[in-house]
C-alpha cells in the first residue's frame, strides 16, 4: 500500500514541478557544478542548461466519484530573467500553499484508490496456500536464518556502485569469451530464471494482489467472467505442466553435470600411478565401522556412531531401494523367499568407474558389465550361507561391501534380513527372534538412521516393522518412512487417500522426519536400474497421487529419497563423531591405567602378537628334538620296542618251543615262529613305538616347564599344535620294508661272540622271566585270595569263589609235583580226576575252571624252571663254543633271547636314524604348516589364546585404532568444511 501511495504523490510532484517552475535566468557563475549553482544562486541557473518547452498532461481520478477531471493546458515559458520583482513574496508563499493541497488531496485520493483496487484484487484471486510446498520450506524460514534489514545495509549506496560499473564491463566481456563452453547450462539457467514469474502463485494475497494491478483495468474484467472452479483446475493444470518443465530441465542440468565430474574423476585417476591415493572421507568412516563390528570391549563402550540402517518386513522392498541408491543390481534375488540371511554394510563413495568388491578382497567387480553383476550377487549369497552356522537360519555376522560410481550419494548403508511373522518349515525355530535382536541391535544405536521400509501394496494392518521402530525410536527423530510399491498401491487401493494418510504420518503410529514414495520395478529382477528410473518417472508424472496433490514433489522418486537420506547421514556424522572420539579416549585412557596396574613389567602384546611369540618358541622345541643325544633315542626306542613285543615273544615263540623233547625240534619251532612274525608284526609294530617314542618327546619339549620364562597363557596353543602336528604326520612307509630286511637279517644270526654277550644274554632272560614269574603270581593271588598271613593281620577274607580256586590250586599243585614232566596241557581223564577229588571234599567245581587255573599254575612252575636252567647255563658259554657236544646242558633258550636282544639293538639304531635324518624334519615342516594355519583361523585363535590379559590387550589396540581413525576422519571432516 505504502508503495502505491509513494508512486502516485511521486508522479504528481514531478508534474507540477516541470509545469509551474520552467523559468529562463541568466547567471555569471557558470563553471560551478549545477547542484552548486542551485544551491548559493537560485536565480541564476546556467544558460548552457536550457530546458525547451514542456506539455505534459495528467489524467488524475477524483477520489470521490472516479471521473476524469479537466484537462489542465500548460503554458509555454521560456526559460530567461525575470524583470519584475513586485510583491514576489507573496506571490511565493501564495504558490507554496498551493502545492502543499495539491500534495496531500492527490495523496489521499490515489491511496484510497489503490487501496479499492487491492481489495477487489484480493477478492478475486484463490487462495493459494496449499499451493506453497512447490517452493522448498527453507524458502519460508529464510527471515529465521538472515536478518534482511542488515543485508541492505551493508549493501553500497549509487555512488559506490557507479564507480564499480567499468570493472562490471570487463568482466562481462570476459564471461563472453566463455560462453561457449558454459552454453548448454548457461542457456538452461536462462531458461529457470526468465519463468521465474511462477513464484507469484507462491506469494502472500495481498502481494499477488498488489502485483496483478500492473496488468490494467481489462485483465480485471476477464477474471470476473470466470468461475472459481475452472480457475483452480486451470491453475492446478498449469502449475503441473511448470512443474513437470523444471523437473525435465533440472534431470537435464543433472546429467550433464554427471557427466563433467565424471570426466573430472577420470581425469584425476589418470595420475593414481604418479601421487599416493588419499583416501575418501566415507572411506575413512567406514574403516572406523569395520573395526568397531569387530570390537567387543568389556567396558559397555557402544558404538554410536551413525550409519543407515534398513529395516522392514520380508518382500516390502528393502534390497530394491538399496540397489536403486546405489543404482546396480547388486543383491541376490527370489520370489518370496528369505535371501537377505545377515546383515550387509554397503559403503556408497562417488568415482569414476562403477565398481563394488569387498572388504577381505581386491577384486573389483565392474557394475556395467551383466556377467560380473552375475558373479557379485553369486559371491554375496556364497558369503551369506557361509557365514549362517549350522541349526540356524540367519547370522548376526557382517558382510562388508563398498560401491563407488560417479553421482552416488556418499553414505553408509547396513541391509538387515527382512522382518517375518512366522516360522516356515525349513527354518531354525527362534528364526524370529534372531530377527528382531538383530534389528534392535542395530536400531537402539542413538545416532543410526532408520530406513523404515514398508510395502504399500499390502494393507497397513498387515506391517510389523511399523511397530518395531516405533518402539526404537518413539519420537520419530532419526526415521525416515518409505512406501515402496506405490503403483501396484494406486491400483489396488480402493481410497487413495489412504495412501495419502500414510504418507503424511497420519495412519501408522509411528513418527518419522520424511515420508517417501518411491516404486522400484515392475516385479521383474531382470529390469536394469535404468529402466527402473524412467518408469518411476513416467509414474509419477502421470500419477493422479500428485496431480490430486496427495503427494509433494519432494516426497517421490528414490532420488529425492537418496539426497534426503545423505543429507540426514552427514549431518548426523557431525554432530556425533566428534563426542564418539572423546569416549574412546576416556576409554583408551581406562584400560591403559588397568594395564599398567595389572601387567606392569609385560608389554602389551595383543592375540596375534602372542601367537607370533608362541610360534616362535614352538619351533625351538622341534629343533631341539635334533639336539637329542644318539644313545637316548635308542635306549628309549629299544625299551618301549621290548615292552611292546615281549609277550608275544614269551607267550608264542618260547613258552610253545620249550614244550618240545629236543633242541632240534626248539630251534626248528623257533625259526617258523620268528620268520612269520617278522614278516608279518615285527616291523609295523616298530615304526608304531617310534612314532609313539617321537611324539613323547615332542610333547615332553613343549610341556615341560621354561623356569620364570614359562608363559601358560601358550599352553593350550602348544597342546592344540601338538596333536594337529601328530595327527597330520605319517611315517614314512618305505621304512617298515627296509626295517623288514634288517630285522630278518639280525634274527639269523646266532652266533655269540664273547662271554660279555653271553651273560648279557643270560640277564636280560633273567629279567624277563623274572617280570613274568611277579605278573603270575600277583594273578594266582588274585584268584584265591590272600594267605593266611594277610587274612590275619588285616582281617580279610576269602570270597566262595576264592575258597573254590584255593581248593582247586591245591589239588593241580599235587598233579605237578607227581609228574614233574607234565606238559603244558591237561588231559580229560585228569580233568575228571580233580573234579572227583573235589567232590570227594565237599567242593563242586566247574571244568572250565580247572583248566583256567590249571594254565596259572603251570605258567609258575614252567617260569620257575626256567629261571634254574638259567643258573646253571651260565658256565655254558664253554659248551656253546662247542656246540654242546659230549654236554647234557643244552641253552638254547639263551641263544634265543640273545638273539631277540641284538635284533633290538639293531632295529633302535635304524629307528633312531629314521627319526633323526627324515623324520624330525617332516615333523618340524608339520608344525610349521599348522601355525600357518592357525594364524589365518581368528576363531582357531581366540580360542586357544584366552585369559583377561589376553582380551586387555586385545581392548587396547582395537580402542587406539578406533581413536586414531576417528582423529583422522574428524581432521579430514574440517578441512571439507
């Protein structure tokens, strides 16, 4: 109003001024500057500034009845001196007065003027507040964020910018040279800037008004002709066609500013060869979420740093609207089945070729090209069932994938498996709930997005993850709701404004900071990402949902969606990295102080630093089994190979050679009986006593304590080496053939050299003999039960079954000493006769029995005998020499255990050469090979390396990590600003 009445009292002015004070006068003072002039001589204006005469007429409008008042005929004047000078007071104040009325009376009229002509404008035009969200909100709260009234201050007066007007030129001429190169935005700007006239429809009433009145009186007149009605859907009509100009024109300008970054990136990755690579800021923020999903520390230190996560039900949509934002197919795809089985960070950068590979990889997979998309989603679903252990169905283990291409919104997205209602057959049964743990895992994070992903063409009453992230996030802070399906929800849904009432938050009860609809394909997993796009485009464009305005602009297309998700991403990111850094470094500074009061004096080493320093001194102990001394491998080979075969030896060899009548007969049952088990056992079970005999000594090299320097946190790690290292070794099987030949030799060979060997012969069957005749009399004991002697002083008795045997013992001990002779075996008639003597005093007795004591009872005399034929063979080394010519003492059994005694020594000499020369370094190459692969199995190792120490150190190093990582991302994150 105010501008209206500044116009027409400024027009008036103007008028009267050139009309009433067009006077000639001749001055002396020329060379002064004209508002000089008028200033100190008033009278006398410059004759060079002569003004020709003027005929300027006025319509004015009578404020009272609007008619046009007289024409009012100007005077012609010249300009020059005015001679009479009478009463020229008067005659000024006179003509003051005069223009003070006209001033005001015409003031008064034109604003009341204005002000009827404002009113009937305003009457006539719609009200276009519902009109107001085609302007971004952040157009309306400009007057919040910027105080105008100083911006116009500081803004220069005339004069300044007069003197800026050369320097304006040279600039412009230069813009002019580049024309060229900028005319294809240049012109599209051009175009944005010369339709700017839509922003009337967005102004306030009386602005609209105010502007409409420059059209004239006859655009007044049109407007009355037309109805309200047609003029909203002209309007409306209008507005959509506008709309839907600038979304061509911007999708233009977008492409080809696509297009110049990405040739500015290729550019730029033309040098990577020639400088160090820098790493990208999302980069950087995503190796400090690698190492925290690893991390879990004992001190509730939370990770609470921001990332996207994408929630929903299963089959709402959750990996289509992730591909569409990182536009490529890149997931594994069914219809209707689980396939999403853990969770998926996808870490979206901008570059110069699309391309995706995985954090444990170096590969790269190129997203233009079909067959490696093919090999991506193959890979992901390869990783996904690898990482679901077994009895289960989903796992809670990261899979880590990193997508860069050129206009891709940088961000951090974690895909979580969809939300189900029902276990189906096939799945593990707490299914569900492993779901929902997961999910609120990753949601009660304070500062995580929630990507809240819901099918819009299923009813509303159907959602379940609805009331999960109402429940995370009750206030509706840090969702963001997204209905996918949009098109199949247009043509299903009986209301539309039911879609319109979930979009506006208004149907579910969660809350959220943006609503979007997006549709993401036809239901075909075959349709490429662009095909996708033009038709969620061509939709929208033809939606009745928009045109009806039950959708904005800004709320459709995954685009708007991307950029809002981004936007919401970094500004979360700055607002929380920085109080994230502090509490890793209060952490750090906790467990450093636990450290040093704990572990004062021992550095911290972390699990894979202590398996570094445990496979080190493994590897010592198997070179020191090298250092063992050629006499302890044999003696310890050759008593264990005795320990082994001696009852063989005793029980099939000598005990059956020595029931026969002659010395011919023994050597010849001898030499059967050798060669067979030669051939047969004898080899096979001495490469099993030194296998045993090598994995002894191993096992007492790295059990056995080091003094102080013994570490026992390694004890576990030593054992689970050592029985991998034994399991993998075989010995080689060559040597049982070769051994055979040796030992066949060593068997032959009976001829005793010297006593020496002789009465060497004679103890070590002494000795056998011996450990046998102390094993058969401890049996006998144990069968009849003690003596007299036990039961009186420890007051113990015989069993009945005792008593039995005791009576039985006693009667075949009556059969011996009758026939000192007897043979090894019972008769039936002398069965029969001991069981009737039994019977005679009162004692039933089995056969059986008799005969099982009978061999006990033998097998003592048989060994007593022997051991005094050993006696008396001791001065036979004369007849030997002889071959027991003219002599009734016979000693073979001498020459038997002789011979077994050197075939022992021989075969622990060629053993030990097998372990020394071959088979301690096939062991050492074992172990070496089960460290390496222990060191690449982390399970394997936290497994075998545990303690609080241990998981200190461990704490500590993923703490300074983190902390560094975030210091440098945060130094990154300021120099971006």
């Amino acid at each position: 109003m105010w501008r209206t009445r500044a116009a027409a009292a400024c027009v008036i002015c103007r008028s009267l001024a050139n009309s009433s004070y067009g006077i000639k006068r001749k001055s002396a003072l020329q060379n002064l500057h004209l508002v000089s002039r008028s200033i100190h001589h008033p009278y006398y204006p410059s004759s060079k500034f002569q003004r020709p005469p003027l005929r300027i007429s006025i319509k004015l409008f009578s404020s009272l009845n609007r008619l046009p008042l007289r024409k009012t005929k100007l005077l012609n004047v010249k300009h020059g001196y005015q001679f009479h000078r009478n009463f020229w007071l008067a005659r000024l104040a006179s003509r003051l007065l005069k223009v003070r009325y006209l001033i005001l009376g015409s003031a008064v009229g034109g604003g009341y003027t204005a002000k009827k002509t404002y009113d009937q404008w305003k009457d006539m035009m719609p009200d276009l507040n519902e009109y107001k969200w085609i302007v971004p909100d952040f157009v309306w709260e400009l007057d919040e964020h910027i105080d105008f009234e100083k911006l116009i201050k500081a803004l220069p007066d005339a004069d300044d910018l007069a003197k800026l007007l050369p320097d304006f030129d040279k600039i412009g001429e230069s813009f002019t040279s580049l024309k060229g190169f900028f005319s294809p935005g240049y012109n599209l700007v051009s175009e944005v800037i010369g339709a700017s006239d839509l922003l009337l429809l967005l102004g306030s009433p009386g602005e609209t008004a105010f502007r409409a009145t420059d059209q004239g009186y006859d655009n007044d007149k049109q407007f009355k002709k037309i109805s309200d009605k047609e003029k909203i859907d002209q309007l409306q009509e209008e507005l959509l066609r506008t709309q839907l100009k600038y979304q061509r024109m911007l999708e233009r300008l977008e492409k080809e500013n696509k297009e110049l970054r990405k040739l500015v990136l290729q550019r730029d990755d033309k040098g990577i060869h020639q400088r160090k690579l820098k790493k990208s800021l999302i980069d950087m923020y995503s190796e400090v979420l690698d190492i925290l999903s690893d991390y879990d520390a004992s001190y509730n230190t939370q990770d609470h740093l921001p990332r996207v996560v994408v929630v929903g039900d299963q089959s709402a949509g959750k990996t289509s609207v992730l591909e569409m934002i990182a536009q490529a197919r890149i997931f594994p795809r069914g219809s209707g089945e689980m396939m999403t089985r853990s969770p998926v960070k996808v870490t979206l950068s901008e570059g110069p070729h699309h391309v995706a590979l995985f954090k444990d990889s170096s590969r790269e997979f190129d997203l233009t090209k079909e067959e490696d998309l093919a090999a991506l989603r193959n890979e992901i679903e390869i990783r996904m069932r690898n990482s679901v252990k077994e009895g289960c169905t989903v796992s809670t283990e990261t899979i880590s994938l990193s997508v860069k291409g050129p206009g891709l919104q940088r961000m951090v997205l974690v895909d979580l498996p969809g939300v189900i209602s029902t276990v189906t057959s096939g799945m593990a049964p707490d299914t569900k709930e492993t779901i929902f743990s997961i999910s609120k895992a990753y949601m009660q994070n304070p500062n995580a997005i929630i990507l809240c992903i819901q099918d819009g063409s299923v009813d509303a009453e159907r959602s379940i993850v609805t009331d999960l992230v109402s429940q995370m996030d009750p206030q509706g802070k840090r969702t963001i709701f997204v209905l996918t399906k949009v098109d199949l929800a247009e043509k299903n849904v009986a209301s539309p404004s039911r879609i319109q009432q979930i979009i506006e938050g208004k149907l579910f009860p969660m809350k959220a900071l943006g609503y979007f609809a997006v549709v993401t394909g036809k239901g075909n997993s075959s349709e490429s990402i662009e095909s996708i796009k033009e038709y969620e485009e061509e939709f929208f464009q033809n939606s009745k949902l928009l045109k009806t305005c039950m959708l904005k602009a800004h709320q459709v297309t995954t685009k708007n969606l991307s950029l809002a998700v981004s936007d919401c991403f970094w500004k979360m990111v700055r607002e929380s990295v920085e109080q994230q850094a502090d509490a890793f470094k209060a952490t750090r500074f906790n467990l450093e102080t636990e450290w040093k009061n704990n572990y004062p004096r021992l550095r911290e080493l972390d699990r894979n630093e202590l398996f570094e320093k445990a496979k080190n001194e493994i590897l010592d102990e198997v070179i020191s089994l090298t250092q063992v001394t050629p006499k302890h491998w044999e003696e310890i080979l050759q008593k264990t190979l005795w320990e082994r075969v001696s009852t063989h030896v005793i029980e099939n060899i000598y005990l059956p050679a020595a029931q026969t009548m002659n010395s011919g007969t023994f050597n010849t049952t001898v030499d059967i009986k050798l060669k067979q088990w030669t051939d047969k056992q004898l080899p096979n079970k001495a490469v099993e006593v030194a296998w045993e005999t090598l994995q002894e000594e191993f096992s007492r090299f790295m059990t056995e304590p080091k003094g102080k320097e013994h570490d026992d946190i390694f004890d576990k790690l030593k054992q689970a080496v050592k029985e991998e290292s034994i399991k993998r070794h075989k010995w080689n099987e060559r040597a049982e053939d070769s051994l055979r030949v040796i030992q066949h030799n060593a068997l032959e060979d009976r001829s005793i050299s010297d006593k020496q060997q002789w009465d060497a012969a004679i103890h070590f069957m002494e000795e056998t003999l011996q450990s046998r005749l102390k094993d058969t009399e401890s049996v006998i004991e144990d069968m009849v039960g003690p003596d007299w002697k036990k039961r009186w002083l420890y007051w113990i008795g015989r069993t009945k079954e005792q008593n039995i045997r005791n009576e039985t013992k006693n009667e075949l001990e009556k059969l011996i000493k009758c026939s000192e002779e007897h043979a090894a075996y019972l008769a039936n008639d002398e069965v029969t006769t001991v069981r009737k003597n039994l019977e005679a005093r009162g004692v039933t007795v089995d056969p059986c029995l008799i005969k099982d004591t009978w061999h006990q009872i033998y097998r003592r005399y048989f060994l007593k005998t022997a051991l005094n034929h050993c006696n008396l063979c001791r001065r036979g080394f004369y007849y030997y020499q002889r071959h027991f010519v003219d002599s009734e003492l016979e000693c073979n059994d001498i020459v038997l255990f002789w011979r077994i005694q050197r075939m022992l020594a021989i075969t622990a000499n060629t053993l030990r050469q097998q372990l020394t020369n071959t088979e301690v370094r096939r062991l050492e190459k074992n172990v070496k090979e089960v460290l390496e692969d222990f060191a690449e199995d982390n399970e394997k190792k936290v497994k075998l390396l545990t303690g609080k120490r241990v998981q200190l150190a461990e704490d500590l190093k993923k703490v300074r990590e983190i902390q560094e990582k975030l210091e440098a991302f945060i130094e990154a994150l300021h120099q971006e600003k």
